[in-house]
C-alpha cells in the first residue's frame, strides 16, 4: 500500500531538493522504526501537519503513543533536544528518539482536545501560564542556539526576495530590529518560539501539554508573537490593547513584543509577499 502523505507535508517538501529526498526516505525510514521499535502504525494525522509526519502507534504493550518524523527544517532542528531539556513539564513526554533522523516516539495525549476549540480569551489564560512554566535558564552546557541564529536565517531568506518586497523602507526597519532586538532583551530563557493554541492538548497527566516545541535562546517578550498573531481578528479590532493585555500576563515589556511583532509582520519571510493583512498591522504598529 502507497504510503498515505497529508497535503501541508507533501508542500513543505516540494519547496527544496532536501525536503523532496527526505519525503523519497520516508517510507524506508518508517519501516525502520516500526520495526526497530515494536510499533503498529495507524494513519497519520492531518490536521496543521506541515513540517513532520506524525502518526497514532501501538506499543507492544499494548499503549498508545504518537511517531513523530520532522522533515529538514531549520527551526525545528532541535525539538528532541528541547523535549529532553523540558522532560513532560510541561510538554509531551519523549518516550524514545532517534536524534539521526530526528524521529521521536511521545506521549500520546489524551482526549488530545486541541486549546483552539476554546474561546481566545481562555486560550490567552493557558498559553500565558504554560509560557511562563517553559521560560527557564539554560544551563552552562545548553545545546541550544541563540534566537539571533533564527532572525539572521529570516533576514538571509528575506533578502533574497527584495524585488518582491511591498514597502522597502517597513522591510528594511523590520530586518533592522531582527538584528537588534535579540542584543538588547533584558534577560534569557529557553523559548518555544511557537507556542499557540494549535500546538497545546488536552492531556491527562497535566490539564494541558505542549507539542512542538521548537527551542532557542532568548528574549522571552518574543514568546508573545505567535499566540498573538493566531488571534488575526482580535489582533485587528484592538492591537494595542492585546498586546498590552497579553504581554501584563506573561510579565513582560509590551514595548519589546509590540517591536517583534512589527519586526515579523514586516520582515519576516513568507510565500506571499503580497500580503495585506501583514503590511497593515506593520504599518499599524511600526516605531
């Protein structure tokens, strides 16, 4: 039987030739693992899948857990890293991993409700708290990479578009406070960098848990940003306020998450440059 690949995947992997030949792998890589790790494996999971190929397995034992295989990415290179550091608290718990092929076999959260089925100002209660629990000092020997090393790999990709940016100058200012802001946060911590309310479930053990996570050294203000940003429509009717309101719950200077905000919205890379949505609340919110 063909191997079944959710559609956000079979995108991602279409972009580079890397991606193309880890998707060519991929059923080898499966039976590997299967095999390797006493799994039967269920269909994999649709929904907001576009960077990993995540299925329902059986242990031999008979329990449920989840097979999570992450395409080339830069962002997410060290999630199983990340896991360990965080170990279940309160993220899903790593139950075994294969750092080559970054492969991860996790806890399977049960009745696994995705946080976006609640209302957003629910959702802004749970992701402020879980934030607040994951932002911790790294130690001495931390492997992880510093959140410069992710808005210098955003500007490099951005630059590499400027015939298609829509306003030269808010670019430009953004890519500048890509350089700056990660200098000057008054302090430190291991982010998740993509927290929101599609990457939390409803667990068991803990009320809540946190799916991937994608780890990175530190300003914590900019934890705020994708939370944020998921709440389009509230962002538009009341941005000051939100952000306001969001960064008081997390006890961090809005001032600093209302600049990483403008610096995403503006500068950041995407697909469709041509968006307006993006152009107007950086040119909202710009300094």
């Amino acid at each position: 039987m063909a191997l079944r690949i959710p559609g956000g995947l079979a995108a991602s992997c279409h972009k580079t030739p890397e991606r193309a030949a880890w998707l060519e792998r991929l059923p080898d890589v499966l039976r590997n693992l299967e095999h390797r790790w006493s799994l039967t494996l269920d269909a994999p999971f649709d929904d907001e899948v576009s960077c990993s190929y995540v299925a329902a397995v059986v242990r031999a034992d008979g329990t449920r857990a989840v097979l999570k295989i992450g395409m080339p990415h830069m962002e997410s290179e060290q999630e199983i890293d990340g896991l360990r550091f965080w170990d279940g608290d309160p993220t899903v718990r790593l139950l075994m991993a294969d750092d080559d092929l970054g492969a991860m076999l996790l806890e399977r959260c049960e009745p696994g409700t995705v946080l976006r089925a609640l209302p957003e100002c629910e959702q802004d209660a749970v992701i402020s708290g879980l934030l607040r629990r994951l932002w911790r000092a790294p130690s001495a020997q931390h492997p992880f990479r510093r959140l410069s090393a992710l808005t210098e790999h955003w500007s490099d990709e951005t630059l590499t578009y400027i015939e298609r940016w829509p306003d030269t100058g808010l670019v430009r200012e953004g890519l500048r406070l890509f350089t700056e802001l990660p200098r000057t946060g008054p302090t430190e911590v291991v982010l998740a960098t993509d927290l929101h309310a599609g990457n939390v479930l409803r667990a068991e053990r803990q009320p809540w848990l946190v799916i991937d996570p994608k780890p990175f050294v530190g300003d914590p203000a900019y934890d705020a940003t994708q939370h944020l940003f998921n709440c389009s429509a509230r962002l538009r009717s009341d941005r000051d306020g939100m952000m306001r309101s969001f960064a008081d719950r997390l006890g961090v200077d809005h001032e600093r998450v209302r600049l990483w905000m403008f610096a995403r919205a503006a500068a950041e890379p995407r697909d469709d440059w041509g968006n307006g949505e993006l152009v107007a609340l950086a040119r909202a919110i710009a300094p």
